[in-house]
C-alpha cells in the first residue's frame, strides 16, 4: 500500500492505496491479540472474537468510505516531494473509532492476560 502511495500519479489512486494499506491496520491488533490468547492458552468466548471481528469490519468499512465521506479522513491531498508522492491524511471524526478499539483490546489483554 506504502509504495502504492509513493508510486501514484493521481490524488484518487492514493486514496485507493492507503484503503489498502489500512486493511493491514484495522485488522491486525485484532490478529495479534488472538494470535497472543492462543499462545497463552487463554479460552477465548466466541462472541469476544464477532465484538473484535465485527468493530474492525466498521473501522475498516469507514475507512473504505474515504474519497466519499469525509467521516475517517476529512483532508486528503498529495504531494510530490523530489519524485516520491507523499498523502497527507487529515483524521475525521469516525477516526476515534479505531482508538476505541484499540483501548478495548488492551483493557481485554490486560484483564485476563496479565492477572
């Protein structure tokens, strides 16, 4: 997705890169936190892994929703800096979301990981 950016010649082929890139961001703590409570052999209640799968599905569907709507990113322009096109994101209001859900998935890992 990085390179995408780096690599587009138009503002709407960075918006689709960065769409990629994000794909990475709203679902990996998710892949991560999993991936530590199986390590750790911790039982995991399924309907906490639809909650975790269904919040990154909505950060991930806002996220979609850029170039449209300007609830996740509000701002978006390009800027070609010595041939290197970088995109300067300004964050919307949706963009707490992916917050919220990063701070449920530390207070879930610090309750019953680290007791």
């Amino acid at each position: 997705g990085y390179l995408a950016v780096a690599m587009a010649t138009e503002l709407n082929e960075a918006i689709i890169a960065t769409k990629i890139s994000q794909l990475a961001g709203c679902f990996m703590p998710m892949i991560l936190l999993l991936a530590i409570l199986e390590m750790c052999k911790i039982k995991t209640p399924k309907f906490f892994v639809n909650i975790l799968f269904l919040l990154s599905v909505g950060v991930y569907m806002l996220v979609l929703s850029s170039g449209y709507m300007t609830w996740y990113f509000k701002d978006i322009s390009i800027e070609s800096i010595a041939g290197v096109n970088i995109i300067h994101l300004g964050y919307g209001p949706a963009h707490k979301l992916f917050y919220f859900v990063l701070y449920f998935q530390f207070v879930f890992l610090n309750n019953f990981v680290f007791q």
